[in-house]
C-alpha cells in the first residue's frame, strides 16, 4: 500500500505525465483546427513537430531517469520497481495517445502529406528501439541484481525468486508495449501504404478532374461561341426581317399610290371616253344633216312646192332637228345665192341648165363636208388635250398636296426619334422603327416627286402640241368658205 500511494504521487508530481497530457490536448486541438480550417495545416506541424521535439528532450530525460533508477536499483529495488512501473505506465500512455492520434489523423485528416506520414514513421521505429533498449536493459539489470543478491549475506530463495518474478512480470509488460508499438507501427505503415494509394487515386482523381476541367473550359467556350453565332444570326435575321418589312411597307404604299393613280386613270379614261361618245353622237346627225342637204336637194323648181318638198327631204335625212323657218330661209337663200330660178320643163325632161346646176351643187356640198370635217377634227383635239391638261393639272395638286402631308409626317418621326433617343438611347427597337418608317417615307416621297415630274413633262408635252396647233391658222379655213358654206357650218355648230 505504501508502495502504491508513493507511485501515485509520483505519477500526479511526475513532468513527463504532465508533458504528455499537455501534448496530447495540444495536438487534439490543432487536429480539431486543422478540420476546421485546413490553411492552418503548415502552422499545426509545426507545433507538432515542436512538440514531437519536446517529447524527444521527455524521452532523453526518462531515459536518464531510468538509468539513475537501475543505479539506484542495487541499494533499493523497491524504488527501482516503483520507477519502472512508472516508466511502463507513462510509455503506455504516450503509446495510445499516439494511436489514439494517428487514428484521429487517418479519420479526419486523410490528406495529409507523406512527408508527415514518414515523420511518424520514423518515430515509431525509434520508439520501438528505445522499448527494446529497455528490455534488453532491464534484463540485463534483473541478471545483475540476481548476482549481486546471489552474493549477499542475506540471500535467500525465496527472495531471489520474488525479485525474479517482479522483473519477468515488468519483462511481459514491456514486452506487452512492445508488441503493442509493433502492432501500431504496422497498422501505421499499412496506413502509409493506403497513404500512398490514396495519394495515387487522388492524383488520378485530380488529373480527371484537370481533364473535365479543361472539357468543361472547351465546352463552355463552344457555348458561348454557339450563343455568339446564334446572337449574330439572329440579329442577321431581325436585319433581315425588318428590311423585308421596310420593302413590303414600301411596296404596299406604292400599290396604294398604283391603284390610286389607276382609279383616278379610270375615272378620266371614263370621263373621256363619255365626253368622245358625246361628241361623237353630236358629230354624227351634224354630219348626216350636212351630206343630206347637199347631196340629197332635188333639182331647183321655180314654184314654191318644190322648195317645200326639199325641205321635207331634208328634213327626213336628218332626223336630228326638227325643220323651222330658220333652215327653211337659209335653203332659200342658198337657192338664191346659186342662182336656182324655176325654168319649165320641155317634155317632162328637165333642161340642160339644170343638169349643170346639179353638178356644181354637188361639188359644193363635197367641200363644205371636207371643211366641216377638218373643223371637227380640230375641235374635237382641242377639247381632249385641254381636258386632259385639266386632269394632269389636278392629279399634280393632288400629288404636291400628298407630298405635304408626307413632310409633315416625315418631320413629325424625326422629332419624335430625337426626343426617344434623348430620353432612352438603349431602345434600340423603337429608335430602329422609326428610322425604317422615315426611309420609307423617304421613299414615298421620292416617288411622288418622280410622279409630279412626269405629270409637269407630260404638260409640258401637251402645251408644246397646243402651240403647234394653234400655229395652224382656223382663220384660213374659215376665210377660204363661201357665205352659203359658212352659213352651213353655223347651222351644224347650232
């Protein structure tokens, strides 16, 4: 009893068991730091290896300890016996701390260096050098203390067996320990060697990672090259789509403008045409009427019958008017003026003056209708060229207005597209419209001037024609007739 209170005292005074208390707290702190935060990693070995240091200053001082203590075994083995247990059981201690961190290690801390792993390893060889120093050392000292109590005054059986069973119960602990370490060096060089395939996987895992990497990098550099030419194609295509739009925009305004030009071409062709069908069925029964009283007259009678049943022929021609005292007075003047005397006849045949009259009367009716004709001719290429400068007058004021209505509205997006681009420049789309509804305002423009030329041209064309027109002097044709003649293109004017 006194023996053991004396080991636990020494145990709880011993520095070497305090030494590693405090080693093994401070390594389980920085192994918990080390989880924690694994940029720590460099600054813990170097405590550890401090520690591990300290731990050889401990181990060098046991060992001294523990040579004072087989000194002092030849004067008291008691005490020696004390020591060694001592010894054993500080050995022990650091024995399963260090298990106890190793295994901490491979559990939590698998990627660790090998150079730490070699460290340790070297470590537990000099351990188990230093254990087996101790058993060879204590053997030696049991032997010694056998002999030198076999050669004491004092020396009995039953003593030397005694000493001999407390040093081969101390043997089979060290030995114990040392197969222990033993056991915990192989255990550490099997986890060097998983240290090593784990090493050989995790570079294979990282050179996998490396090449998925580098396929990730390509592959994402294809994305964004695909989004790229996806984003221009499809900026190609709004380009596109948004000419299309402009040119079907463009087209339809001309359309508009085509089919209103060809119903107002319809409307003049149709006025036109109604006023050429007027004038042709007035210059008809005009015409009729003038061939009818100069070819159709009977021969001249004296008696006033006769001159009654002209008029009813001639009024039966012409089927236009209706015969009054005015066409009846101009036929008499007519006869009169060409000398038409009613002469008697001889035997029912008329005389040869007559026959003559009859001829001159012909060709008098032949040159009043070539007249007539050309004057119509005239007539009519008046009235159609100056209708048809009114009608290009007015599809002109129609046009300029058109034009006007366009600058406005051109002007009007101008000012709207400066004030968007002052207050939002990042609309783009608006800005862009608005640019594509003032070119196609542009262009409507331009083909609306194109159009008031031509219509400026064609007057101009028609004017010239006028002029040529009127270079042909109707006061000729007009002095070139007879009175009777004049008299007759009067009645076909009324």
């Amino acid at each position: 009893e006194r023996l053991k209170k004396k080991e636990v005292r020494q145990r709880r005074k011993s520095p070497e068991k305090e030494a590693f208390k405090k080693r093994a707290k401070l390594q389980q702190e920085n192994s918990e730091e080390t989880d924690e935060n694994e940029a720590e990693e460099e600054e813990e070995e170097r405590d550890e290896s401090g520690c591990e240091e300290e731990e050889g200053r401990e181990d060098e001082d046991e060992d001294s300890g523990s040579e004072e203590s087989l000194v002092d075994s030849d004067s008291d083995p008691d005490e020696k016996e004390v020591n060694f247990q001592a010894d054993l059981a500080d050995l022990t201690c650091e024995i399963e701390i260090k298990q106890k961190l190793i295994d901490e290690l491979e559990n939590s801390q698998r990627r660790r260096s090998q150079r730490r792993l070699q460290t340790l390893k070297h470590q537990y060889e000099e351990k188990l050098i230093l254990l087996q120093n101790k058993i060879r050392d204590t053997q030696l000292e049991r032997d010694r203390v056998l002999q030198n109590l076999s050669t004491m005054e004092c020396y009995t059986e039953e003593k030397a067996n005694k000493i001999k069973a407390d040093y081969e119960k101390r043997l089979r602990e060290m030995n114990r320990d040392l197969q222990k370490l033993q056991a915990a060096q192989k255990e550490h060089a099997r986890l060097l060697k998983n240290q090593s395939r784990y090493e050989r996987e995790l570079k294979k895992l990282q050179a996998e990672v490396a090449e998925m990497k580098k396929a990730k990098v390509a592959l994402m550099k294809q994305m964004r090259e695909e989004q790229q030419r996806r984003r221009l194609v499809e900026t190609k295509r709004n380009r596109e789509i948004a000419q299309l739009k402009k040119e079907q925009r463009r087209q339809e305004f001309q359309i508009r403008a085509l089919e209103s030009q060809k119903r107002q071409q319809e409307i003049v062709l149709r006025r036109k045409t109604q006023e050429v069908s007027a004038l042709r069925r007035l210059a008809k029964p005009m015409s009729e009427r003038v061939a009818g009283r100069a070819g159709l007259k009977p021969p001249m009678l004296d008696s006033g019958a006769e001159v009654s049943a002209s008029t009813t022929s001639s009024e039966a021609e012409s089927g236009a008017r209706s015969v009054s005292s005015i066409v009846r007075q101009w036929n008499r003047q007519i006869n009169h003026f060409l000398g038409d005397h009613p002469a008697p006849a001889v035997n029912g045949t008329p005389p040869r003056k007559k026959f003559q009259k009859k001829g001159a009367s012909q060709s008098f009716s032949k040159a009043a209708r070539l007249k007539w004709q050309s004057l119509e001719r005239r007539i009519i290429d008046i009235v159609m060229q100056r209708m048809t400068i009114v009608n290009l007058e007015a599809d002109m004021e129609r046009l300029i207005k058109k034009r006007e209505e366009l600058f406005l509205l051109q002007e009007a997006l101008r000012r709207k597209r400066e004030r968007l681009q002052a207050e939002s420049p990042e609309e783009e789309k608006g800005l862009q419209e608005l640019a594509e509804e003032i070119e196609v305002l542009a262009a409507n423009i331009d083909y609306i001037n194109d159009s008031i030329t031509d219509c400026q041209a064609t007057i101009v064309q028609l004017e010239e024609t006028k002029e040529e027109l009127d270079s042909t002097d109707t006061s000729v044709v007009i002095s070139s007739c007879s009175l009777a003649e004049a008299r007759l293109l009067l009645d076909n004017f009324l």
